[in-house]
C-alpha cells in the first residue's frame, strides 16, 4: 500500500511538471511572437512565476537578444530604456533564480556595462546565486572601490553595495571577506551595514580565522580594533574568539606611538583584547607572557585589568607572573621604599587576581605580606585572598 502511494504521488509530480512545462512553452511562444516590449514584460512575468529550468535556453536567448542582438535598440533609445531595463532586469533575475550557469558571462556583461544601479545589482544577485566564483573577485573588487565611498552618487552605490554583499555571501568565498568586513563597519547605512555583519557568519568555513589575519595584517590600529569586536560578536566558539582576542593583545604590544591619537587609538586596541581574555575566561599558552608585558609597558588601566586577566587564567605561569610581582613589592617594603598610591592599588589587584586564580603559588606571597609592614587593612585582605586558595 505505502509502496502504490509513493507511485501515485510521483505521478502527480510528474503531471504536474509537464503541466508546468507545457505552460511554460506556451507563453515563451507568445513571448517570441509579440514585439511590444512592455506587452513582453507581462509575459516574462508569468514566466518567471513557474521557476521551471526547462526554460533556461529560452531565457538566456531572450537575454542574448535585449544585450547582443535586435533588441538592444531599446536601449540605446532615451524612449524606449526604461521598458528594456525592466524587461532585462527580469530575465536576469529569474536566471539567477533557476541557477543558470550558461548565462553567467551575459549577466556579467550586463553588471560591466549597466546605466542604471538597479539593472547592475540584479546582475551581481543573479550571479551570486548561480555562485559564478570565477567573477568573485571581481564583485569584491566592486564593492572594496566602493568601500572607499568616493562615488557622488550615495544612494546608487548603496545599491549596488547591497547587491554585491549579497552575492558575496552567496558564494561563500575567503575572496569576498575582507570586502564584506569592510561594508559592515563603514559608510553604509544600516541596511547595508548590518547585511555584512549578518553574512561574516556564514560566508566563510572559518570567519574567526579571516578576522585574525585581518587583524594581523592592517596596519590601521582602529580597524584592528574593529576587526576583534567582529570576532567577539561572531557565532563562533570561545577558543575561536579567543585566537583573535590574543593577536590583538600581540599586535598591540608591538608597536609605540608617540602621536597622541595613535597611542590612544594602541592603548585602546590593548585594553579591548585584555578585556576580552577577562570576559571569555581565556587560559591560553600565549596569554601570561602578553600580559606580563601589558603589565611592564602599560599605564595603571592596562596593569590593573593585565593582573586581573592573569588571575582569570589562572595558570601556573600566570600565577608565578602575579606571585613574582607581589613578592618585588613585599621586598620593596621590607626595605623601608614606601609604596606610592598606585603602587598600593597594584598590590591589591595583585591579591585578589591571585585570590580569584586559586592557585597555591600565590600562597607563599600572600604570606610574607604579614612580615614587611603592610597595613591591617591590607592584611586582612590578603588573608581573604589566601582563604579562596585555600591556604589558611
């Protein structure tokens, strides 16, 4: 019984294919037969209603003749255009729908050559959904020129931004990556921005990866910064967003400015990857050393969060890094050097980083603090810190 209603159900799909085709056949002969472009323009609607490939020879001949042959009259007539510009931007669309590879070199003629934004975006749209990846460096050529936001047309290059985004994310290329980071933090509005943000998702096999390499390799501290916060907000694992978190703290501790916008723009790049290591709970190999030099070079911001970043990781290493500078401050006051105010808040947050670390190489540390002269205060807050290691 089951086995005669699968029958039963191909054979409707079977009828109801040659229905379609048939239907389809019939309105691309009335198609052929009419010379009235707009009357043409009805019939192409109902045939890009059936969605049926069968028409595809049809369709790119149709295309062929409004680009190539008789037809392009039209287009070159003021009168006339605007009829052909819908027409063509019909077939194009619905060749793209039905995946037509044999009229991707027409589509892409019409996006070359195209007066119009509208006609050049339903190229671009039709070519990406047919994924024609031999143009995918070209259209993210197209939308990086764009990036630059040097066209005096703004709303026209937004279109055909759109478009481009689109077909990029459609193709799913590490070409296209960059170009689509790009769109999402630059001039657009949001609807073109927020369209690039969605596809960096889903555009590559390893978006974290393109964006480390990004970060890597821009020189420009605040796209570097851009860059990580991509990385953050992606869909993606911790580790992932770990990988971009720490080349962004190795980046920034690369390089000195002495330029005040530059520097702040560094200090900024430093202080977000920290931050981030803070947030994802991250222990990575790199991390200690990276945060011991945010700890040497940084101001009292960068310190402060760098020993809180060590105390989340939580490492031998970074516990000995934490437990190493505590003891330089205890020696220090044994001597006799009073601790200046910020010093003293280094003191604290190396306590409770080592505190929050609950490793026992900060015991030893926290121990000598009762030794050299710290205040009461201070000592009862080392003691605290020692009761989460477990040390008391």
């Amino acid at each position: 019984m089951k086995k005669l209603l699968l029958i039963i159900c191909f054979g409707f799909v079977l009828i109801a294919s040659a229905a379609a085709g048939q239907e389809g056949e019939s309105w691309a002969r009335l198609y052929r037969r009419i010379p009235d472009l707009k009357q043409k323009y009805s019939i192409m609607q109902n045939i890009a209603v059936l969605d049926d490939r069968g028409l595809e020879p049809f369709l790119l001949t149709s295309l062929n003749e409004l680009v190539y042959g008789e037809l392009s009259q039209y287009r070159r007539d003021k009168s006339t255009f605007s009829d052909w510009e819908l027409l063509t931007r019909l077939i194009v669309k619905e060749l793209g729908d039905i995946k037509a590879q044999s009229a991707v070199t027409a589509i892409w003629d019409i996006v070359e050559t195209a007066e119009v934004p509208l006609l050049k975006a339903e190229g671009l749209i039709a070519l990406g959904n047919i994924r024609a990846l031999n143009y995918t460096p070209e259209i993210a050529m197209i939308l990086r020129n764009l990036n630059f936001n040097t066209s005096d047309d703004r709303d026209a290059a937004e279109i055909v931004a759109y478009a481009a985004v689109t077909a990029l994310g459609k193709m799913k290329d590490d070409v296209g990556f960059e170009p689509v980071f790009d769109a999402s933090i630059g001039w657009y509005s949001d609807r073109v921005s927020d369209l690039a943000a969605l596809e960096l998702n889903t555009m590559s096999g390893n978006p974290a990866l393109q964006l480390v390499e990004i970060i890597e390799g821009n020189p420009d501290y605040k796209y570097k910064r851009y860059a990580l916060e991509t990385a953050l907000s992606l869909d993606v694992s911790d580790s992932e967003k770990t990988s971009a978190s720490v080349a962004a703290l190795s980046e920034g501790l690369k390089y000195s400015e002495n330029d005040y916008e530059l520097n702040l723009q560094l200090t900024k790049l430093r202080i977000d990857a920290i931050t981030s290591l803070i947030t994802l709970g991250a222990a990575t190999p790199e991390s200690p050393r990276l945060l011991d030099k945010a700890i040497k070079e940084g101001d009292i911001d960068e310190k402060l969060i760098a020993i809180q970043a060590l105390g989340v990781d939580g490492s031998d290493e970074a516990a000995t890094i934490l437990a190493g500078r505590l003891s330089d401050f205890n020696e220090r006051q044994a001597s006799g050097i009073s601790l200046d105010n910020e010093e003293l808040l280094l003191v604290k947050q190396l306590m409770f980083a080592l505190g929050v670390s609950g490793n026992q190489i900060g015991i030893q540390p926290l121990k000598e603090m009762s030794f050299v002269g710290y205040t009461p205060a201070l000592l009862r807050k080392a003691d605290e810190a020692m009761s989460k290691i477990g040390g008391n």
